[in-house]
C-alpha cells in the first residue's frame, strides 16, 4: 500500500516563491561568484545594543513559559510606544504580544476568517499571505492596483465588486512589502469606508511602520469610525532590525477578536520569554534607533532609486516608504531574467538575485515584468548592485533581440 | 451597525480549561493564601547553564532571520541525540525545528488534514490539541480510556470503529500528558498496525520522551513498518526545562510531509535565533543533564503518589513516566471542588490548585471526578500539597454528606 498522501491545504499551500530561485543561487555561491541579495528583507544594521544587555542581565535561572498574552512588562512598554505615536486610546487589554509579525496575521486572519471565507487584499503583496490563507483554509481575493499610479489604491468600486457573503474582511499592508507605497489618510478612510458599509473587519500590517520617508503613516488605529473593527498587525523585526528575536503584536479595540487571539495563543503557549525580555528593553529605550536608521535606508533609498531609474526601459516610482521597491524591467519574464542573472551572468565575479514579481501576484500572468527590490544592503554594494543590473538589462536585451530575429 | 462577528473557528476554539480556575486562584493570593500549584507543568528545575553560557557568548551584531527549517547546527545537533536514540536512520532532512512542540503539533495537524478531515486521538489528551485542531478546522475524534487500566491503550477495535472516509491520522502522546501513561511497544504497534490497514498518519508527540521511570519508551520513529507514514513531534521545553524557549522538532521520514511542513515553516519566517543557538548549546552538551532530574522527578513521583494514594476515597495508578498522573476523587464535581479549594478552604494560609479532568476529554461529561496533577515543585511542597488535599478532601466530602442529608 502507498502511503496515505497530505492534506489538500499542504498541496495548496505554495512555495516561498524566493526559494525557487535558491539552488541557482547555490550553484553560483559554488561557482565563487558573489551575490548582491536585493532579494531579502534582512536588514544589515546592528540590532540595538539594549538588546544584547538585556539578554546578558537576564536573571532568572529558569527558562520558564509566559503569559499567552504576553509579559506584562512587554505589553506595557508596547502601549507607551502606540502612545508616543498617538494611539491614547489603546489599553493594555487591546495589545496581545505574538511569536513576531507573522503570528500576528495569521492568528488574525483566523480570529476574522473560518475556512471556506474571504478576505480582500491588495495585489501586489507580502507573498505569506498566501501561505497564511492556506494554513488556515480561507481564500485571500486579492484587488489590483498598479505600477503607473504607484500601487496605491484602486478604485473603490474595484474593491466592492470583490465583496460576497463570503468576505470577512479587507487586509492591507502600508508602508507596504513589496511596493514601498504608503497609503494616504484618504485612502485609508475608502477602507475605513468601504468596511463598515460592507460590515467588514480592517486588518492593518503595520510592520512597516517606522519607514516613512515622506509623508505620514496613517494607523488604522487612528480611524475613529473603525475602532469596532480594526485590527493591527505589527512587529518590531524590521524597525530594531532583530528579525529573528520573532516578537510581534495585534493591537484591536475590539474585544471579540482580542478574546479570540488569546484563546489561539493559549493553544502554543506563549511566545519566547527571553526574546520579550530583551524586547520590551528595546521598546522602553525610546524611539531614537529609528532616526540614524531612517537617515541610512532614505540614503540607500535615493541611490537604487537613481541608479535604477537611469537603466533604459526600467519603470520605477520613489515609494516613500518601507525598505522596498517594486520595479519595472525590460523583459517578459523576469523569473528568466532573475535565473539568467545568477547563471549565465556576472560583472567580475559579482551577480545579483532578484524577487521576482510573480511570487507577490496571486492573479496568474501578474507580476511578469516586476521584481521586488530590497535596498538592505549599505549605498556602496547597492551601487555595485544596480551597476550589474544595468549592464545584465543591456545584455539580456540585446542577446534577446538576437534571439528573436 | 454593529461589528462584523468574529470567525465560528474563533468561536469554537476552546479557552484555556485551566485559565478557568484563575479569578479564583487570583483571588485567593488577593487574600494573602499561598497556593501550591499542582495545575501546570512548569518544571522548576534550572535551565542548563550551557543555555545561559551560550546565550552570552552570542557573538553577531544583528538578530537575523535563520533558515526556515532551523540553524543547520540545531538541525545536526538534533539528529545527532535522534541517533543517540537508538533513530539511526534519520537524516538532517528529516528534521524541521519548531517554534516548541505547540507548533510541530498544529503544523503535522494541518500537514496530514484539510479543514473538515478528522484526526483520531486517545482521550484524556492534552487539552491544546483541542485549540490546535479549532484553529486548522480539523475534527478531533477521541477514543477513550480508562482509569482503572491506567489510561492504556482501548481494544483496538474501540479505535477502529471511529475511522471514517475522512479520517486522515492517528495521535496519541506517550509519555502521556495527563496521564503519564507510557505506550508499550505492543501498543504502539497496535496503533501502527491501525494506521497502515487503514492507510492513517501516525503522529507521535514525544515530548516527554526523557520522562521514564519505569519501563521503555518507544518511539514511532523505532516502528520500520511505518517509516513511511509516522510524524514525531518533539520539544526541548520540558526535558531542560525551557519551556519559555519555544524550540521543538517534527521528524518523518515522509518527504511529502517535511516538504508540507517547510512551506508553512516559510510562512511564518524561521523559529527564533538566538533560543535556537542556546537549544543547539544545550542538545550538543549531551544527555547528563536528564539523569539528575530523572532521579529528582522519580523521587517527587513516589513522594506524591505516596501520599495520595492514603487519601480516602482517591483513586490513583502509579505511571510509569511524564511528570503527571490523572487521579480520581470522591466528589462527584471536580471543577466544583478545585474551586473550592481556592475560595473556601485553606490549611494555615495555604492552599492547592488542581487541573480538573473534563479540561482533558472532548466527551461530555467525561473526566468530572478527575484531575491532574503535575509534580514540578519540590518534595517537601508536594508533600504539603498533599496534606492539604487531604485535609481538603475529608472537609469537602464530610460537608457534602451534610449537605446532602
């Protein structure tokens, strides 16, 4: 006899869509060639020093479980931040603390959503949403926007004739992964909107932030009309660079969902105990990380913006914030291009991966031109970078014109 | 308008059965009363110091995202104490680090079950298997057992009888949380033999395979007949007390489900770094570290059991592993009397807290006169635990009959 086979939601559940470009880049790494990785969101700046002492002067001797909600003195430190940003609103009671930003959507995908219903998302998006929607059997229906206007909102109408009995709620990420774009007040009041006409609750990915370059970040916190329905995912990986430390929050007025995620973070326990108490170390040290780190990627941001732009027949706008940027090549595959790139080119010895496009559409044939862009990476080996890139767009095109004749 | 309602997932999974006894616990230290917790399993045994040591000795500057399936060290270090076991055949492929046991558990769940799909388990079980399975929309389908064989293994055709087109696996945990209830070998082939005419998943939760006492522990791992189907779920919390680490293992020689299990491990990023390089400390430094705190627990096991079983009317089995036994009392309401016990009954200002028995059956109505006991505190502390129980017991049970009269 066979073995018995998988799930249907294992099968359904998709590949990291940057995985499928790993053993190219695996083969060039053996090959010697060094790789610029604007493929990852892994920042290079050193995690706060109050990180470090605060692990150093753990005093306990046991290693010992924490509340499901998360420790005291975590969530406290949390609710002093959304203070300082202007959330007075928020109580202690609203914030649960998670194993980083990823539990934070997927509990709250499953706090909104049973399997069989549907949340809206924006296209394009951080691809863990799909895995995310799989895991917990619901199907994300995803909403195009487009590179002309800088992935900002559609039309309204767009959205709404995406809703059935079957919604349940509208996900959004801003500053948004993969694009950089941050929407407006305006744009999150049609949200606001379009939710509390269509009875819809409003999950917000906020992990981003922090980065905002230009303009201003817009809360859904900050939405008065929706503090029935808002529920804001955030984590503090990218912005204290500690992606592994895996310490997030949901922040939501609303008690339901509060009483929900609690009840899902009873089942796994708690999150890690001493990775919160460096964490709440970090928080409780203020706000200033952020400035020197915000002056360092705006510099990066400028220069793969420049670099980039000055490539013939690349599309890109200036997202204002995030640490990513969406980008339009000349090419009509772009996993081609990003596999040929670590194949069958380099600049001596150096190449450069890419995030294709497709890996952030769930729409098939979207995203063929794109690739996410992180600028992680200091200005020096981001000009290097975009230099390659430059020269890897003229040769593939030209040779492709060869071929095509 | 009102708010949209949260998810029917949301609605039915389960709170906490402990969290149940808290107010009262709370309320009971408001009034000055010490409590002797026999209701968690929080060991109180210090962490290997190995953990603090490496902890320190952490030499990077940033706290990265790791490999999805783990830190490879952390991968061959577990290999490495799978082969100690007796497991020879298992590769470093055959291994996913978790965020702890809590997430080995739900992601083997929803690796072998879509939502809908049914998973047979031994009742009383761990009462999170019960959140896990609301959160993956998975039915849970328990199959009982009983006291007075010490929680063993039901006629297998108890077991049989329950398997329906949409039954995908079989799980059951040796060492048994509650129980402490060790599977023979017989027994375990029993399940496996189940599972391969019935073509099931076996999934194992072996978290508490260190705990043994008396007898052997044998694991699914060891059974060749399904090798092609048996799912190990581990975790390092208990066995060196760090339960607030959250690092465990899911182990199969099933490609499709360690491929299953990667994509959602990429889901949700990478368990956390920094633990996992401690963890990896702590498995490479061997396994001397259990026989002290084997000998420890074996000596709380005889203390506890001892003066239970004096207390009239208590039923109790010795079990031969875990740090639980599942005892019966002489009233005819266990949450009533555990409650009690905090509200109205203390011995010189102290008290004790149980674990009531229905928290741990899916069946209605099933498990009131019983309770679990977890003996993580000290001899001398058990010991007054105990007394006060059975002070508590003869008070409780003699006011009843008057009550009743």
């Amino acid at each position: 006899m066979n073995s018995p086979s998988i799930s249907e939601r294992g099968l359904q559940t998709p590949e990291s869509p940057i995985r499928k470009l790993a053993p190219y880049a695996e083969e060039a790494k053996n090959k010697g060639i060094n790789i610029f990785h604007l493929n990852i969101g892994q920042p290079d700046i050193s995690t706060p020093t109050e990180f470090f002492d605060a692990v150093k002067n753990f005093k306990d001797t046991v290693i010992a479980y924490g509340p499901s909600n998360g420790l005291l003195q975590m969530r406290k430190n949390m609710k002093e931040y959304y203070h300082r940003n202007g959330y007075k609103h928020i109580d202690i009671s609203d914030i649960l603390i998670t194993t980083a930003g990823s539990e934070a959507v997927i509990f709250s995908m499953m706090a909104v959503a049973s399997p069989g219903e549907e949340i809206i998302t924006l296209e394009p998006f951080y691809p863990n949403y799909n895995g995310f929607a799989s895991m917990a059997g619901i199907k994300l229906i995803p909403v195009a926007t487009n590179p002309e206007n800088g992935y900002h909102l559609p039309d309204r109408k767009l959205i709404e004739e995406k809703i059935t009995s079957k919604t349940k709620a509208i996900l959004y990420c801003s500053p948004n992964n993969p694009t950089g774009t941050i929407l407006t007040q305006q744009e999150i009041e049609i949200i606001a909107d379009i939710a509390l006409k269509n009875n819809l609750f409003v999950l917000s990915d906020e992990v981003y932030r922090e980065f905002v370059f230009e303009g201003q970040h817009v809360s859904s916190l900050s939405i008065p009309e929706i503090e029935d329905r808002a529920v804001m995912m955030d984590s503090l990986s990218k912005r204290y660079s500690v992606c592994g430390m895996r310490i997030g929050t949901i922040v939501s007025k609303n008690k339901d969902v509060m009483d929900t995620v609690l009840k899902f973070g009873q089942a796994r326990l708690c999150p890690p105990t001493l990775e919160q108490h460096a964490a709440s170390a970090i928080v409780a040290s203020g706000d200033k990380y952020f400035d020197k780190m915000l002056k360092e990627y705006n510099k990066r941001r400028d220069t793969i913006y420049d670099y980039l732009n000055d490539i013939s027949g690349v599309f890109v706008k200036k997202p204002k914030g995030a640490f990513y940027m969406m980008v339009t090549f000349p090419v009509d595959d772009i996993e081609k291009f990003s596999r040929w790139l670590l194949t069958d080119f380099q600049v001596d010895g150096n190449t450069v991966m890419l995030a294709p496009g497709p890996g952030f559409y769930k729409t098939e044939g979207k995203g063929k031109q794109e690739a996410r862009i992180a600028y992680v990476l200091n200005c020096d080996d981001l000009k290097r970078a975009a230099m390659i890139l430059k020269q890897g767009v003229e040769v593939y095109t030209s040779k492709k014109v060869n071929v095509e004749v």
